[in-house]
C-alpha cells in the first residue's frame, strides 16, 4: 500500500489561551512536558504506518518555517501553506489533490494535528486496518473512541451495522454535533454512539470523486 498522512495544523489554538497564542499555537507547545509538541507527537505515531517522506502538514503560511524546525524529516514541498484558512474541506482538498498528482494510487490518513494518544501500538494497529480496509474500497472511514463519559465537548458518531467481514467497523447511522449533558448521558447508555476522533480513512482516488459531487465549490 501507498500510505500517506496529512496533518491538519492551521488552527490558531484560541481556547487553549493563554498557553496557545496566534503567534505560537498548541500544536507546537510541549504541552505534555515530554520534549515533544503535539504535532511532533502526531508523526510520531504514525512511524510505521507510513514513511515520514509520505507525511503531509497542511498550515497557514505564517508557521511553515515551525512546522520545517519541528519536523525537519518531512520533505519541505509537503509542508503545504494555506494563504488564509478555510476549515476542513479545503484543507482536505488541498492535500488530497497534492497528493494525487505524484501518487495516483495514495492511501490516506487526515488527522488534526494537537490530538493526543497515551496507547499508541493500538492506536497504530486500528490505523493498519483502516487503510487495508479503504485501499481497495470506495470506503470512507472516520475514527471514533468508545465513550467513558457523558462528554459535551465533543462530536459523536452514531454506528449502526457491523459489518459481517469484520467486526471493528460499522456503517454510521449519523453525526452529531456537541450535545448537551442529558443527550450525551442518553447517547452513552444508548451504547452505539462514539466520541468523534477527527481523524479520516480514504484512497485518493474516493476523496477525489466525492469531492466533485458533494462540494464541487
């Protein structure tokens, strides 16, 4: 497989204020007090999933030369600056072209870039059989996290079918936006609904396609 990972690291950080500012984001904080900033930890953990040569950082013009000191194994042409920021979609789209025009069979990962994970071996296999899964598929996959609390911060996925090949992946039923307390005690008891990772499975070739139907702007 042609495995690749795009690292979505724009945002501006604001409510991590005061530690993230404008200048200096929490993606590129040592906010664990590790040695490493978030977004050093996101390649981190996608060594062995994919070679850093096939890494991709998408970011706002003003802090391509951090993401260069900070990750100077990723090749500068895949460090991908953004005149000014469009959230998601365009981000996403920006890459995903990138890519297509030198690895027409690309496999992808698209991950924010400030996210942290204490079990990475896990995290690495999960992400192993997300992209054997979408390599020779039309297949979209979205992470999601088995809820341990009623959370109000973030997004849910709600599954609904196992697939019969395997049983770690699911057709989802919906998405839905951050709720509140009593909707997210109904969605944990309800048990088919997961925290929303923001983290996205796909081959270029799928990305592509579903872009020109459903956000052809």
């Amino acid at each position: 497989m042609d495995n690749h990972v795009v690292i979505m690291a724009g945002g501006i950080g604001s409510r991590f204020w005061p530690m993230s500012t404008p200048e200096c984001p929490k993606q590129f904080i040592d906010v664990m007090g590790c040695g490493r900033s978030l977004i050093q930890l996101t390649a981190d953990r996608f060594d062995g999933v994919c070679p850093r040569e096939n890494m991709w950082v998408v970011t706002s013009e003003k802090y391509i030369d951090i993401v260069r000191e900070q990750l100077p194994e990723i090749p500068e042409s895949n460090i991908l600056a953004e005149p000014c920021a469009r959230n998601t979609a365009p981000c996403i789209a920006f890459a995903c072209w990138k890519i297509k025009k030198k690895h027409p069979r690309a496999n992808i990962v698209v991950t924010p870039s400030d996210a942290l994970v204490i079990n990475t071996g896990e995290f690495r296999r999960v992400m192993e059989k997300a992209l054997r899964f979408t390599d020779d598929s039309s297949a979209i996959v979205t992470i999601g996290i088995r809820p341990t609390r009623p959370e109000t911060g973030y997004g849910y996925i709600a599954a609904a079918n196992q697939l019969q090949t395997d049983k770690e992946i699911y057709t989802v039923d919906a998405f839905k936006e951050k709720p509140d307390k009593e909707t997210a005690e109904k969605y944990l008891a309800e048990g088919n609904f997961f925290w929303n990772a923001g983290i996205f499975v796909w081959n270029v070739r799928t990305i592509t396609s579903v872009m020109r139907v459903y956000a052809p702007g």
